[in-house]
C-alpha cells in the first residue's frame, strides 16, 4: 500500500483526501473543517473502480485508503478535481503532470491574485471546468476582476463550464469571445458579473445562470436581453435568473412564447410591474420540469398550482424575509416535477383542489416562527405526516423540549385524513453547501404526551398505527407507566432529513 500523499505548504504538509463524487456533499462539511484539501474522483473513475470491486458501500467517504488518494494526483489516465487555495493548487497540477484535463475551483482573494493569474495562463488551456468565487466579505474591487476576466474572455478547448461569481455589489464586465460553434461550453455562470453583449452566449448551451448571487446586487435586465438569450441558445434547457426587470408586463404579453423548452427554471425578479407570471406563460412553465420562483404580493406567481396534481407537499418557513406571514411550498406530482414558491401565501393555496386529493406526503416544518393558521385541507390519500425540526447548535442554549406539538394556531381536531397511517419527527439538515455542520450541543426533548395528545387530538380521525422519531437528537421522555395506543419506535440510522435547498442563492443545476 503507497504511504499518504502529502503537498508540502508553509506551515507544514497537508493532507490530499479522495472523495466519491457522488458523496460529495455528505463529506465536504467534515473534511473542510478538518481542513483537509479535497481532491474528488471523477464520476468515470468511481464507476470503474468501485462497481467492479463492490466497494462503493463498504468504504466511508471519510476513511479512504491512501492508495486513491495518491492514484487521484498521479495516473495520468484520470481527470481530477482540484479544490483549494491558489497557491497550493499548483503544486498539485505538478505533481498531476502537465496534460492531465482537470476541473479547477478557486477562492478569489485581492491577496490571490498573482496566484490566479499563474493558475490561469499556464492551465487554462487544459482546464474542463473553472470555478472562481469571491465572497461578499473578500469584495475585489473591479480593477482587480478586470484583469482576471480578460484572460477568460477566449475558452479553452476543454472548457464545458465557467463558473464565476462576484459577491460585491459593483458589478465587471466579461466579454465573451465569439466561438461559434467551436465552443465546447455547455454550462455558464455570471454572478455579479455584467455581460453586455449576450448575443455571444455559445448556441451549444445547455445551462445559464445570470445576474445577481443575490437581491442586494442589481444587474438591469430586459425583455430584449431575455429573447436574445433564447436567440443565442437554442439547446439552452436550465436557467437561472436573478435579475432587476426593466419593461412593461405588455411586451411579454403580446409575444409569442419561446420555442425553446426548458427543463429547468428559477427566477428571481425584482420590479415594479407584475411581470413573473407573464414571463413563465412566455416560458411555456407547464411543460417545464422544476419551477423554482419568489411570489410577491404585487407579482403574484399562484397561476403555478392550480392545474397541478400534488403528491408531496413540503411547508418551509420562508426565505423571503419580508414575508413574516408566509411560507415558502415545495409541490411534487407523479411524474417527480416540482414547483417552489417562494413566499407563497398558504391560505390561497389551500384552495386548490388539485393540490390535495391525491397527496400522500406531507412535510411541515413544526417550529416555524409563523405557524400556519388553521390545518391543510382534508387530504383523503395522505399516508405521511412528516414534522421538522431545528437542531439547537448554541452552546448558550438552554435544553429545549418540544412541549406540544402546535404546526398550525387552530387546534380543532377536525382535520380529515382517512388513509393517514404514519406519523414521522426529525431534525432538519440543510442542503447548503456553503453552510458549516451544526454542532449539536442538545438534544431536543419529545414527550411522549405531547405525541399522544397531537396524534389523539388533531390527528384522531386518522387511523395512525405508527410514530417514528429519526436520529438520536430528539429524545423520547417518557412515564414508566405510560402506555399509547400506537407503537412510538427510535430509528437512530437517519440522524437528520436532509430537506430541500431553502436558500435563494443559486445551488447548481440539477443533473
């Protein structure tokens, strides 16, 4: 067996630790803290290796042996994933050898740029994927960007996708090079990163992502900027959207709708005109896989569900922050397509029909600050009720105990839900991967009572025949001379539900 591979730095050696691709998101938290550097197989390679060796469930993402981790910087056959600071990723491509393709993302600090400049102009042409993020707290001044954009404007002949995000409220320009269809780019993201002339998008786009990492930073977007990205992009199925609209709702009204279908939409718009509507009618939204939008009092995006057949249905606290009455709603139907709104208004929701006949999963986030008014409407297939709930990660923190269980302020019993059968209470796990684990310094305390009293009041038409409560953060408190009436089970295996991404900043597309 090779001995550990270690990169020499200032300060001592770190170590190089191998990750499955596919559990990438399970083992980034641990390994960062750790302040491990990452260094990820491909998704070929882990195919490869761990299909033909029956390896793939035996070894944990955190105890890889040494082996792999020095086969994923030396085989000249295999790309590799290099992630962490500038200075020390070279050192990495030499020990790698010079033709090897890699994927590349970098932090972009003023300090980091002689780094950057080094990495790009002796790399770049090798370079499959390029990722470049500087955080709102790093804030590089424009002058700085400039100098790096310039050298990306011209795509390597490897590059299939460019990922760069500004966090500071200036926004650059980047300039395209015309490529035609010589260009291998199939995903783009420009976050805080003006492009003005859009017409130069690769036809060859599968994935584009534009305008601000948030609300906070505007970039001016119009309906002539929107057509000319469809115009450029005709293969184009993703795309994300947060952007200042400029323009009348009558322009998108009196168009034709796009040719172009999408598979996946997410828009966050800001204007003053009720406009998001009208901009998913010209998107064709009912033939669109995963809708994912914000829903404003004066832009109202309700049009969404009312033809939509729900078969999961998760109730979120919401992350529209000037929405202190809303929700935010995740609907499933059988075909796994999904609508997100941001914001929604829950007691305009219950009134579609559609939405609730046929569901048979519900999730409820059990400690939101703006609790629901009254129950769901009656649900006669639901099978699961699941109930979320925060973690306490504060070591000022006193011991928290869930004294009732109250998802919605009117408690009447009445709640009609014949086929419900399975009641479940887990913590949440966030999918954020910008997001550090929470350390739990308490476990939450479930009474039993509280559990019998919810299940026997506002479930008591349903005939429940089992309670299980996920992971061995939640403590059951309980008499011993209590008895229920249903069988309340532990299963410590699933420690946390892992919920879906709640934060509007843009997390990727799905593949």
């Amino acid at each position: 067996m090779i001995d550990k591979f270690q990169v020499s730095v200032r300060g001592g050696d770190e170590e190089v630790v191998i990750i499955c691709a596919k559990r990438r998101a399970l083992s980034y938290d641990t390994q960062l803290v750790a302040r491990a550097h990452i260094v990820n197989l491909g998704d070929d390679l882990t195919r490869m290796v761990f299909g033909k060796l029956l390896l793939r469930d035996c070894i944990t993402v955190s105890h890889v042996c040494a082996y792999w981790r020095w086969l994923a910087v030396t085989d000249p056959l295999l790309w590799t994933v290099l992630v962490g600071s500038p200075a020390r990723i070279p050192l990495l491509y030499e020990r790698a050898g010079s033709t090897i393709p890699v994927d590349v993302r970098l932090g972009f600090r003023v300090d980091a740029l002689d780094h950057i400049v080094l990495c790009i102009s002796e790399n770049f042409g090798r370079m499959k994927s390029f990722t470049l993020i500087a955080e709102e707290y790093d804030c590089v001044p424009e002058a700085v960007w400039m100098t790096v954009l310039g050298m990306l404007s011209h795509p390597g002949k490897l590059l299939q996708r460019l990922h760069l995000e500004n966090g500071c409220w200036t926004s650059p320009t980047f300039t395209l090079a015309a490529t035609g269809s010589t260009s291998r780019l199939r995903e783009l993201v420009l976050l805080g990163i003006l492009m003005p002339d859009l017409s130069l998008l690769p036809p060859a786009l599968i994935s584009l992502a534009y305008g601000g990492p948030t609300f906070v930073t505007k970039v001016v977007f119009t309906f002539r900027d929107l057509w000319t990205i469809f115009r450029a992009c005709p293969a184009l199925k993703n795309l994300w959207l947060c952007v200042d609209w400029r323009g009348s709702a009558a322009e998108l009204h009196n168009t034709a709708p796009t040719t172009v279908q999408l598979h996946q939409l997410g828009l966050r718009i800001i204007s003053n005109a009720t406009v998001t509507q009208h901009l998913l009618n010209f998107m064709t939204s009912r033939n669109i896989r995963h809708v994912d939008v914000c829903h404003f009092e004066g832009d109202p995006v309700h049009d969404l569900l009312p033809n939509f057949q729900g078969q999961s249905i998760s109730i979120l606290p919401t992350t529209m922050h000037w929405g202190m009455d809303d929700c935010d709603i995740v609907v499933t139907d059988p075909s796994a397509r999904s609508r997100y709104i941001r914001g929604a208004d829950f007691e305009h929701i219950r009134t579609y029909p559609l939405l609730w006949s046929s569901l048979v999963s519900l999730t409820i986030c059990g400690d939101m600050s703006n609790r629901l008014v009254r129950p769901p409407p009656h649900a006669p297939c639901l099978q699961r009720l699941r109930l979320l709930y925060h973690p306490i990660s504060d070591r000022r923190a006193i011991r928290r105990t869930i004294s009732a269980i109250e998802p919605w302020k009117l408690v009447n019993g009445g709640w009609q839900c014949p086929s419900l059968h399975t009641v479940e209470f887990a913590l949440v796990l966030s999918r954020s991967p910008y997001g550090r684990p929470e350390k739990l310094i308490h476990p939450l305390l479930l009474p039993s009572s509280a559990v019998l009293k919810f299940v026997t009041g506002e479930l008591s038409h349903s005939p429940i025949t089992r309670v299980i409560v996920y992971g061995d953060n939640i403590r059951i408190e309980s008499r011993a001379d209590e008895e229920l009436p249903f069988p309340l089970s532990c299963d410590s295996s699933d420690s946390r539900i892992q919920v879906l991404w709640t934060d509007m900043v843009f997390d990727g597309f799905d593949s």
